[in-house]
C-alpha cells in the first residue's frame, strides 16, 4: 500500500506510525523500495534458489480464499520453473512445468488453513498416507518433489478454517483505525484469532469455511448469507486506548 502514495518510485524507509507520515530520514533507498516485491517473493511464495545445486525452495502462502493460481518463471540457474495452483473441495493440485529437462529438487512446503486435516499425498505416482493435522502453521508438510520436466502434487484433505480480514485504506496524515490480527491458533476443535481495533469500531472478517464445519462464533457475531462466505462481525468498545479481543470459532468434531 504505501508505494501507491508520495513520488512514483519513491517508498519511505522510516513512516511515522502515528499519522502515516514521512519521518524525514530518507525517501529514496534501494532497500526500502524493494518492499514493493519482496512481500511477495519472500512472503507469499516463500521463494528461494540454489542454481549451484539445482534446488528451489517454494513455501507458497496463498490467501485461503483463492482456489487458483499462477506463479510463473522462478529462476534456477538457466532453468525456469512454473507452478499452478487449482484448488476443489477436498483437492488441491500444484502442478510444476520447468522450461527444459533436467534434474530438479524442490523443497515444497504449501501453507494450509489451520485444522485442516490431509488424509493422502500424491507426488507423481507416489502415494503417502497421512492423517495429519495442521495444528499450527509449522505443521504444513515439508516435501521434497524431484522432477525432470513436470510434475504434480496432489492433497487430500478436508476440513480448515482460515480469515479474510478488510484491507485497510491508508490516509495521509491518519491515524491507524483498522484491524490488526494479532495471532491465529487451532485447538481441541476451536479455531481461535486474536485481534486488536481501535475502541467504538466494528469490523468484518470473512470466514472460509469449505466443508461448513463452523457451529458458533463467541465475542463476535457470526453471519451467514445463502451463497456467500460467513463473516464475523467483531466490535471493540471502550474510549481511550485500543482494545483486544479472542474470537472463538467453534468447529464441528472431524
């Protein structure tokens, strides 16, 4: 968000946290601009080569409502390497395609919703048995995929709950007003998330929840619409300082 305000080119390196204002340190520095790509690189894709001994490392983590995408030409040494994401009810498929032939390992480590629960691991015509929760976001399986040419990985799984939080709108020269996630975790059945707002505000959080698994929400209203994802309406009260609340989403038994 912040490389869409101030000079085209130009990101901050130092923000003034109160009022979303340039603190006067610099606002030209190679480092800082390259903030524009490398959430994306680092963050979302997780996204890392070792041309020396042909190994790329790929820990996407996508948003949970996204069942498709496309990440193309990851760079390997003089190879190239594509990936599709297509995701189904209970399916997902990773599908890689370099761009010549050749021995490649990939250290793949998909991030999956929290209480998901993955019964089969398909890589090429290998099969692996699971059964495992994803208690935790260190809990997603990290899998080595050796591969020539192409190759696809498949999971079987049901179950994950995971948040859509509101995109906040920066002004400049504004205080913070939106929606911070402080921490998400899965226990005993019970998707619980952290949040802090400013006090007298209210907020929506849509839920994905693709084998309706979610009974009741406590300290937030749970609202559901006929085709629609469930959302969360969660309020903070209070007058002076910014307050945190525990959501409690109550899930089915698996």
């Amino acid at each position: 968000m912040v490389y869409q305000h101030w000079a085209a080119g130009f990101v901050e390196e130092v923000l003034n946290g109160e009022t979303f204002k340039p603190a006067g340190v610099c606002s030209h520095q190679a480092w800082s601009e390259s903030m524009v790509l490398q959430p994306l690189l680092e963050g979302m894709l997780g996204y890392r080569a070792d041309a020396h001994t042909n190994r790329l490392t790929f820990r996407p983590w996508f948003p949970p409502q996204w069942n498709s995408a496309r990440v193309r030409s990851m760079k390997v040494g003089t190879r190239s390497v594509d990936c599709t994401m297509q995701k189904e009810q209970n399916r997902t498929v990773y599908s890689f395609t370099a761009n010549k032939k050749g021995p490649l390992v990939i250290d793949f480590q998909p991030i999956l919703p929290l209480g998901t629960i993955i019964e089969e691991i398909r890589i090429g015509k290998r099969r692996i048995i699971s059964g495992k929760v994803i208690r935790s976001y260190i809990d997603c399986p990290l899998l080595e995929v050796r591969m020539e040419k192409t190759m696809d990985v498949v999971f079987i799984h049901r179950g994950g709950v995971g948040i859509v939080p509101e995109l906040p709108a920066l002004e400049i020269g504004s205080t913070s007003k939106g929606l911070r996630i402080i921490s998400e975790k899965y226990s005993a059945g019970n998707y619980m998330v952290e949040c802090e707002g400013p006090p007298g505000t209210s907020f929506l959080l849509q839920i994905v929840d693709p084998d309706s698994t979610i009974i009741s929400a406590e300290n937030a209203e749970l609202i559901r619409e006929a085709n629609a994802l469930p959302v969360l309406r969660v309020t903070f009260g209070g007058y002076n300082i910014s307050q945190r609340k525990t959501i409690m989403v109550r899930l089915k038994p698996s």
